[in-house]
C-alpha cells in the first residue's frame, strides 16, 4: 500500500480525464447507458431516450415507460435537465 504524504501525491479523477481522447469520451457509456429527457415532438409533450452516443433512441409519454424501456435493453437510465 502506497504511503501518500501530500495532497498533490493523491491521484485525481480529473487528471486521469484527461488521458481520454475524444473518442474515447464519446464511447464512455455507449451500452450501458440511456439518457432521459424531457421533449416536444410534433406537439406532444413526452420523453427522449438517447443512447451515451447522442443517438435518438425512441420516444414516449411517460417517464416511467422511458425508463422501463431503457432497463428492457439493458441501460441504465440518467435524467438530462
């Protein structure tokens, strides 16, 4: 076990971001996560589900159908504000 004696000995999560090239960042969650928010498609108030990529998965009326269908494909739903 490594003995840290100072602060700046500790290793950060924030440095260790910035080994991620852009693609990298990008791919961070891409089958394991679904975005949820709050949307308007052709008049119709719902919710978005989008893949870590960006990608426009599907659309529904209820939040809990939005997360229920993430969790049917094996994503882990997160709420976008």
């Amino acid at each position: 076990m490594r003995n840290y004696r100072q602060n700046s000995d500790i290793p950060s999560p924030i440095n260790r971001s910035r080994c991620l090239t852009q693609n990298d960042f990008a791919a961070l969650g891409i089958g394991d996560i679904a975005y949820i928010k709050a949307a308007l498609v052709d008049g119709e108030e719902g919710f978005a589900i989008h893949s870590a990529d960006g990608e426009a998965l599907g659309f529904v009326i209820d939040r809990n159908v939005a997360d229920a269908a993430a969790r049917q494909h094996d994503l882990e739903p997160l709420s976008v504000h």
